[in-house]
C-alpha cells in the first residue's frame, strides 16, 4: 500500500553536487511534491529505511537526512495554490477549509 513519506534535509556543499540525490527522489517516487526548499512530500510503496539508504550516497558526511512516513490529520500553512492542489488531488487531505479572511493560498486542515 503506498505511503506519505516527509524528507528533508540539509545540504551543505553547492545544490550542483546533489543532482543524484535529486533524481532519485523525481524517478524513483511515485508521485512528488517540493515546494519547499529542503522538504519533498513522496508517495511510495517503499519505507522510510529504503528511502535514506538510497538517498545517503548522494549526500555528503556532514548533511543531514530525515526520512519519515506521515499520516496526515491536519495541515496549516502558507503556500502557493499548486502545492495546496497537489495535496487535494492525490488525497492528503480531502476537505481543506478557508476560514473568510484566508488568502486562497491559506489553507487550514483539522
């Protein structure tokens, strides 16, 4: 069954050194979701040791790595409308609410 996966990380030496980390998270993951510098959102039948032990040879000794899979209940944030949709369309969430002053790209699940 698949699962949401949370990665995030930090990356310490130039973005251009980590393009083997990078695509094995686009090719590799079912769907994605990166609208935040140092987190993807992954849906994959893969677990989260799986994940790291891919990941960590694309990555240099003083970076860091978290790997977790999420069962999400609630959401807030600010984020532009294409990673809210992302969300909703592949089921993270169904029922997103705005509260009457919340800019569209406000979202708030509870």
């Amino acid at each position: 069954m698949p699962k949401l996966l949370l990665i995030s990380y930090d990356l310490k030496g130039p973005l251009s050194i980590y393009e083997g980390f990078f695509s094995e998270l686009r090719e590799k993951a079912d769907l994605w979701w990166h609208h935040l510098d140092s987190t993807w959102l992954i849906r994959s039948e893969r677990d989260p040791k799986y994940w790291a032990s891919i990941l960590r040879p694309h990555m240099q000794p003083s970076d860091n790595l978290l790997v977790m899979e999420i069962a999400c209940q609630a959401y807030f944030g600010w984020l532009p409308a294409e990673a809210w949709d992302w969300l909703k369309e592949n089921n993270i969430k169904t029922t997103p609410y705005l509260t009457p002053h919340q800019p569209r790209n406000e979202y708030q699940v509870s």
